[in-house]
C-alpha cells in the first residue's frame, strides 16, 4: 500500500492501473481489501485507486465523530493529492454510498459517474441512532469484537457463509484489527448521517446501482426504489450475493461495472 499525507491524516490507499481514475470506497467496518476482486481486475483498464477511509485499516485513526461529509472531503484532497483532475468513477458500497452521496454533493464536477453499491438514503431512526451511539460506547470498552459479532451475519448472505467462510474469516480479521476509536467515530458520524432521499432526485450524475440479491441491510426492494427515483439511474442484482456484492459475487458485480464503463 502507499500512503500520502491527507489533510489530517496519513492516508494509505492501493493504487493501481492506469486510464480513467476508479475510486472504490469500502464500507463499515472494513477496510480497501473488500475490493481485492475489483482491484485485481479493473487495474487492467483503470487507474485503480482504493482507500483506507479515515479511522480504518492503514489511514489514522482520529476519535470523535468522524461524519460522511468529513470522509468525502478527504477523497477530494486524496484525488488532489494524486494529482487526479479527471473525472472519476466513484464506487462506493454502503457507508462508501453514504460518503460518496456527500462526494455528489460537494463535488459533482469530479464525478464522470457513480456506483451506488448496497448502500441507502435515508438517514437512521433515533432507534437506530441511540444502537449505534451505545454500540460506539462498547467497542470503546470493549474492543472490536462487539462489533465484529453485530455486523458479520448481517453481511453476508447464507449461501456466501456455506460457501465462502474464508471471506468471512478475511472481513472478521479486518474488523478485529481496527481501532476501536476508528470505529466508535464512525458509528457516530453514521448516527448523524443526513438523509438524501430528495437530493437523489435531482442527481444528474450518471450512476449505477448494484445490490445483493440477499442484502439484509440494504434490500433490493429499497436500492431500486432508489434507482426509480434519481434521473439518470441503472439498476442490477448480484443473484447469491448479501450486502458485501463485489466480493460475494465478483462476476455479476465485475460484468456489471465492466459493461457501465464502456457505456
Ligand atoms: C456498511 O456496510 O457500510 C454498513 O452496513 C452501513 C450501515 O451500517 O448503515
């Protein structure tokens, strides 16, 4: 990995490939290597550029809250950082959507188009808000592992557990090794994220949406709502796949992405 000095942070992000500049945005609690099936392929034809977002895997840790639109604008000074002042393909999957929502936002003019991966708009319900806020308290006691228990039945799809417990192995490994200040800032900032529903509506921004068949925490139901209501929106299903669809099934998720590229 490399790493470039960020704002704030040391950020450490895997850089590969070269052509139109692809940023894969992971999702909570997990760090860049969700995407190491996308890596591997799309260095071939992009310049690949995955990060470790603030709080996660390589990048420093800073406590507090650490909210969407603070990790957005750290992408923008990455993006600067790399000299990238073309257009980019902004994947994100699911706290990677949340921030890359907030990237539209402040930045539209950098995106040449957006992939919305197993992701929402609404914000939480003061129910889900208050969980995190207390799951935030106890991973500060308690380390990584309460968190790591919560999150990892709700990732993967039953089939992908049967299938693949070295994935599930991998993506428990990551979260055991992450800050607990990293990831008790990020339930914060996750609690406070902003609902954007409405925005959506009016994003122009070309933008692919892909789910799970199986996600359990973004269903396919709610991501196609999602893709009806935004302007200028595709929308596709990784058949076996829960919440974690560009590792659960890489050749649904890879042709998807691969034919929206050459669109
Ligand atoms: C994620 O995968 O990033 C999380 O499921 C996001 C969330 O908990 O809302």
């Amino acid at each position: 990995m490399k790493t470039l000095r960020v704002r704030d942070l040391e950020m450490a992000f895997v850089e590969e490939g070269s052509g139109l500049p692809l940023l894969l945005v992971h999702g909570f609690p997990l760090d860049h290597s969700m995407w190491r099936y996308q890596i591997e392929e799309f260095a071939q034809h992009c310049r690949v550029i995955a990060p470790d977002l603030r709080g996660f895997g390589r990048t420093t840790v800073t406590p507090g809250t650490t909210t969407m639109e603070q990790m957005a604008d750290d992408l923008n000074a990455l993006l600067d950082a790399l000299g990238v002042h073309e257009p980019v393909l902004f994947c994100g999957l699911s706290m990677g959507g949340y921030v890359g929502w907030q990237f539209a936002r402040k930045y539209e003019g950098r995106l040449k188009a957006l992939v919305a991966c197993d992701t929402r708009v609404i914000a939480d319900s003061a129910e889900q808000a208050a969980s995190r806020r207390e799951l935030a308290e106890r991973v500060l006691r308690e380390g990584p592992s309460p968190v790591a228990e919560t999150m990892l039945p709700k990732l993967f799809s039953s089939d992908t557990q049967a299938r693949r417990p070295d994935l599930v192995q991998a993506a428990r490994e990551v979260i055991l090794r992450t800050n607990p200040e990293g990831i008790a800032a990020a339930l914060r900032g996750l609690a406070e994220r902003p609902d954007m529903t409405e925005f959506v509506t009016k994003l122009e921004v070309s933008t692919l949406v892909i789910v799970g068949e199986h996600d359990a925490i973004s269903s396919p139901a709610e991501m196609e709502g999602i893709a009806e209501s935004m302007p200028n929106a595709a929308w596709v299903v990784a058949p076996h796949a829960g919440h974690l669809s560009p590792l659960e099934n890489p050749d649904v998720f890879n042709e998807a992405l691969a034919q929206y590229i050459t669109l």
